[in-house]
C-alpha cells in the first residue's frame, strides 16, 4: 500500500446523493452493542445519543435518532429492554435486522458499533474476544448486497488479532466507508491546555494509564499516539514494541531505558485524586518509533487514577506535560465522542485519522505479545504505516 493510498479517505470525497439527502431531515442510526449495563460504554454512549448532553457548560440535545438496537448479551443488570421500552426503539435479533429495520434493504444512515464490555474470553497474550470483526463483516455485508455506503463508528480499538484489524481497515478505504474509531482519551480535556503544532520535533514521550491494561493502556497508547503523530513528516511507523513489569522497569529507568523525569512531569499534572500508594507492580510498554523517537506508556495503579502525558521536546528545557482529565463518575468526557458520531453522520467528515487507531492497535498487540514472551523485544513491520 502506498503513502498516497494510506493519506486518501471519505473526507477527501464529496458525499454521494444518498448522504445529501440524509442531511436533509433527521438521520436515523443503528446501534450494535456486546452489552447494556450501567456505566459500561454502550451506557454512556448511548444515555447521551438519546438524552443529549451538557458539555462545556451548554446543553446539546440529540441530532440524531436512533431506531434500531442489536444487543449481544443480556446480563442480570441489563439496561437494554428497559431503554428499548422508554425510547420506542425495536431490539432485533441480527446485525442484518437491525440495519434494514426488519425490512430487505440497508434503512438508517449511521451506525454505531460499541464492542466493548461483556462475557467473552481473553487470547491467550490478555485481549478480550470482543466480535467487534463479526459486527463489522455483517455490516458490510449489508452494505455491500444493498449498495449503499453509510457512516460508522467503532469503539476503541478495531480487532483482537492483527489481521483482523488491517482487514478492517483495508475494507474501510477500498469500500470508501466514512469511519471513525478509537478512544475518547484523544479528544477529552487537556490541563492544562497541551496540543502540538504539525511538526513538532519529539525527543522521547511518555504516558500513563491506570486499572486493567488491555483495557486501559490502550487509551493511554491512542492519546500517546495523537500527539506523536505531530512529528516532523507525520507518521512513520513503529519499528518494535516490548513489555516490563515490576521492578525492572525502574531498573531500566536507572539505565537510561527511559526518562523518569518524564514520569514525574506527568505527575504532576493529576487531577483526580490519587490512589493510596500499595506499591502495586507496574507495568510497561516501550515503542521505538521507526524515526528512532522513544516513548513509554507505564499502568501505574499505585499512583495514578489519571490518563496523563509528557514529552521531551526539542529546543525546550521545560517538558511538556498535561493530564488528558476524564470525569471518574460522570463520564462526560464521552460527549466529544457522541458529538463526533453526530458529525460523522451528518457530514461523512472523518474527526480523526482512522490510521492512528490502526498504529494504536497495532502497539497494544506487539506490546501484550511481548507479554506473552517474558518481555521480548517484538518486532512490528507491520507497522510501517505512514500518514499525517
């Protein structure tokens, strides 16, 4: 694939006939959810797609409507039928169902896929099994034997293995399909105020995650990721990924491995308080850049609640260094992804490269993969992948 392959997407192409009419009245999208409990992704997506949001001190009321639901798993806790039943919205028993709400044809013009959360198993390197790949190959499906192309959303990353994941993403750009996925963490609260003008130059970058890693790291990979993409040129790619835990990684900081003054930089930055010291073991993923640029993302849930970020910067004495705050409880930082989808729908514009969550992807792989060999350094030529 080439770098010229990899920059072009649905926000360089006009929206066809079918998306102009769609902007013309209220667009109707489908929701297709693993499960729907309270505080799991699918909740706090979903209470602000069909109750709307404050953000930023204003009242956003929903743009769109949602019609149809395909729901995985029904747990003790379910919340789907009750909101199902206020709502009025029909729960059918197929991805394909819900799509043509129950009818022979492709019938909404969004679609949100929210795989996260649920009974399923791990692989044996710690990814949960989430069908985030089935999901995505039955709505293509569809699209395909309908002909229409609509705009859709997948939460966090795209799949458990990576052919799965650049099977997505291939799809994505042969079938022209406006999409968008990866983590909230890129898009919430910055304190203070951080953002990297294109063409940054990055010596070394550091983030820090807290609770489980798989499922947390990879946020603190993403919003890694969004600020590492700013470099000279864009993105180049990752040469390779290895993990530690424990006391090695401080022993690799005292060898110079990484900057502990990094750490204490992001830190400093913490918004929510912070966790009572247990000295629980940390864990770490280190990435060589393919431009040679190092960085370290470390689960930290010993001393952090926060996702926080720091770089070196060059030409600066001073690091850079700001927490990417989300709200514990309230999870408001999920409005800027509901007002993303909203966009996305509305206007078929990309918010974010869908390049940076392929990367992320890949990291999180490589990294649970060198896990998986007590620490081996895994090299990822899989991910030369180019884009800014």
């Amino acid at each position: 694939m080439t770098r010229r392959t990899l920059m072009l997407g649905p926000a360089s192409l006009g929206l066809s006939p079918m998306m102009r009419a769609a902007a013309r009245r209220r667009p109707r999208v489908a929701c297709i959810l693993n499960v729907y409990f309270p505080n799991s992704h699918a909740d706090v997506f979903m209470s602000r797609l069909l109750d709307g949001y404050r953000l930023d001190g204003k009242w956003n009321a929903p743009r769109v409507d949602v019609v149809s639901l395909y729901i995985d798993q029904f747990p003790v806790n379910d919340m789907a039928r009750e909101q199902a039943q206020e709502h009025g919205i029909p729960i059918y028993p197929s991805v394909a169902e819900a799509l043509r709400l129950g009818g022979s044809k492709l019938a909404v013009d969004g679609i949100a896929v929210i795989g996260e959360h649920g009974n399923y198993p791990r692989t044996p390197r710690g990814n949960f099994m989430y069908p985030r790949k089935r999901y995505f190959d039955e709505i293509t499906r569809v699209m395909q034997q309908d002909g229409r192309i609509v705009p859709l959303h997948n939460d966090k990353y795209f799949a458990y293995e990576w052919k799965d994941a650049r099977a997505m993403y291939d799809t994505v750009r042969s079938m022209k399909i406006p999409f968008m996925a990866g983590s909230t963490l890129p898009l919430t609260w910055r304190r203070p105020p951080l953002e990297f003008d294109r063409g940054t130059q990055v010596k070394e970058l550091f983030a820090a995650s807290n609770s489980d890693l798989e499922e947390h790291a990879y946020h603190a990979i993403e919003l890694l990721q969004g600020m590492a993409e700013r470099r000279p040129g864009g993105e180049t790619g990752v040469a390779r990924v290895r993990y530690a835990e424990g006391d090695e990684v401080w022993e690799l900081a005292s060898k110079s491995e990484w900057s502990r003054d990094l750490l204490d930089a992001a830190l400093a930055r913490r918004v929510n308080p912070a966790p009572v010291n247990n000295h629980e073991a940390p864990q770490a993923f280190f990435v060589k850049y393919r431009d040679g640029t190092p960085a370290t993302i470390i689960n930290l849930n010993s001393m952090t609640r926060d996702f926080l970020f720091s770089a070196r910067l060059a030409g600066r004495s001073d690091l850079a260094a700001s927490c990417f705050y989300i709200q514990l409880y309230l999870h408001n930082h999920w409005s800027f992804m509901v007002r993303n989808f909203e966009d996305l729908v509305l206007s078929g514009r990309l918010p974010n490269p869908i390049e940076r969550t392929l990367v992320t992807n890949g990291i999180m792989l490589a990294g649970l993969e060198s896990r998986l060999r007590k620490g081996q350094w895994v090299e990822t030529p899989e991910l030369e992948i180019r884009y800014s």
